[in-house]
C-alpha cells in the first residue's frame, strides 16, 4: 500500500479512537462538534504525509526512468513524469538538464533552449550545461555556436573524456580529420579505455585514410597515419605491411621507421625496436615517437624485472 495513504489511514483511526469517547459520551452534541473541528487537521495531515510520499517515489521514479532513456530496453520518462519533476525541482541543475535531454530527444528545441537557460542562471560554471547547449546547436546546424559550447565544457570539464571524444566525432561530421584526429588522441590521453574513441573514431580516421591512400598512393604521410591507426586497432600485420610500403617508397623516412619500432614494442622485440628507434633518429634527431620510445625502452631495461 502506497506509504502516504497508510499514513492517511493510520491518522483517521487514531483521531477516531481519541474522539469516540466524546462522540460516544452522553453529552454528544458537544462530542461531534469537537469531532468536527478535528476533521481538516486529519485530511490536512494525511494530504501532507501523501505529498511527502509522493515527491520520493516520483524523485526515485524520475532517476529509474530517466536513465532509462539511455539504456536499450527500457522504458524513456514520460512528458507528465518530467514536467512534474521541474515542478518539483525549479532550482535544481541536474532535473533542468535531464529534462533538456528529454526534449532535446524530441526536437523540441526551444523548450532545451529554456531549460538550458534557467540552469545556466543557476550556476553558469556547470560543464554539463555547456555540453547540452552544444549538443543543441549542432542538433540545430549552428555549428560555431557548437563548437564554442564543445570548448567552454571541456574548459569546464577537463577530465571528461566523453567530451573530447565527442567533439571528435563533431569535427569529424564537419570533415575536419586532423581536428578529429587531434580530439581523439587527447581522449585516449585523458583515458585511454574510452571505447568511442579506442573504437569509432579509430575507425573512422582508418577508413578516412584509406580513401585519401587511394586517391594519392604515394602519400607517405597518410600511409605512416594509417600504420599508427593499424598499430591502435591492433592489427600489427596490416600496420607492419603499411610502414614497409612506406619505407620501400622511401627509405630514409623517419615517420615510417619509428613506426616500425612502436609494433616492435607492441611485439616485445625491444632490440629491433631500439634499432628502428635509433634509425629515425639518425635522420630525424627530434623525432617525437622514437625519443619516446626510446625513453621507454630505458624504462624497461632499469626495471628489475627486466
């Protein structure tokens, strides 16, 4: 039984068993006019129990259904369940945001508009803000507004991995690949687990590459790309046969060799990794990939189970 309306019930009978000795008394007019002054502070009692009751089960309700819209399977909040939610919480952030995702599923654009607008005067450093009013102008085609949101909430928010990876995929869209490339790096430096970048954007820069290889096949600096992206996905071989085309097309190219010495470490061969590392180095002495390789391989050698 619903908690508040026990609460109602349990506030009736006690007020009954206090009155039924006046009620029942011989002087009973007085009794049921007493009884009768009782009777709002009852409902009034049991109304403010139900209210209690109910503002947790929609809070507790909000937060399953709510998240439910992210999850396949279950069920997504209703209109009702999110406007009763606002009405509950004006104030609160994290329900102005919720219900911006909501409507902002439902292209309901100028309803998020206002939402994002009363959070943002609530507190105007919240990154999550930022991140939905981004998402709601690249929703809209704005795409400097979006980018500029994108900016503010990784300012905001420079942990958030998710976010990075999320403005990869919008540069991506815009056709922008060294951005996308450049974003997706940054994500796997903030966590190098974060499955959109260590699998989307991976493939999508692989498949970019490829169209451009095929376009030009002697563009030794897309080839490199493609080895490194081959090396993240971890198809060594594929990566292997790319650094070595390269290098057939040009043997003093630095890019292609320190490659070579990265799947080297990927295959714990460190002396053909130190030897390909050493290699482009010769050529290129600030080569960035082999100076740290090399640096980790100095690593493994002191380390005592080395």
């Amino acid at each position: 039984m619903n908690g508040g309306y026990e609460s109602m019930l349990k506030s009736g009978v006690k007020m009954k068993n206090l009155m039924f000795p006046l009620v029942s008394s011989p002087n009973r007019f007085w009794g049921i006019l007493i009884f009768l002054a009782f009777f709002p502070l009852i409902i009034f009692s049991s109304q403010s129990c139900y209210a209690i009751t109910d503002y947790g089960q929609t809070e507790s309700e909000f937060k399953k259904e709510s998240g439910g819209n992210q999850t396949q399977g279950k069920a997504t909040p209703s209109v009702e369940m999110i406007e009763r939610m606002i009405a509950l919480n004006p104030e609160k952030v994290d329900v102005l945001i919720n219900a911006a995702s909501f409507y902002l599923d439902k292209k309901a654009y100028a309803k998020v508009e206002g939402l994002l607008k009363t959070a943002w005067e609530i507190d105007p450093r919240n990154g999550d803000t930022c991140l939905w009013w981004a998402r709601l102008y690249r929703n809209q085609g704005e795409k400097e507004k979006a980018e500029k949101f994108f900016k503010k909430a990784i300012e905001l928010m420079p942990e958030n991995d998710n976010v990075y990876a999320e403005l990869g995929k919008f540069y991506y869209q815009q056709g922008d690949l060294a951005k996308t490339e450049e974003c997706y790096k940054k994500t796997l430096s903030v966590n190098p687990k974060n499955r959109q970048a260590g699998t989307g954007l991976k493939n999508i820069l692989a498949n970019e590459y490829k169209k451009k290889l095929l376009a030009n096949p002697k563009d030794e600096k897309i080839a490199v790309k493609l080895g490194f992206v081959y090396i993240m996905q971890g198809k060594l071989t594929d990566a292997e046969s790319m650094f070595s085309y390269v290098l057939r097309l040009n043997s003093q190219n630095d890019e292609a060799l320190a490659g070579m010495g990265r799947l080297a470490m990927k295959r714990k061969d460190t002396l053909k990794a130190e030897e390909f590392f050493s290699k482009a180095l010769q050529i290129n002495p600030k080569n960035e990939s082999a100076i740290q390789g090399i640096a980790q391989l100095s690593k493994l050698k002191e380390s005592p189970s080395i």
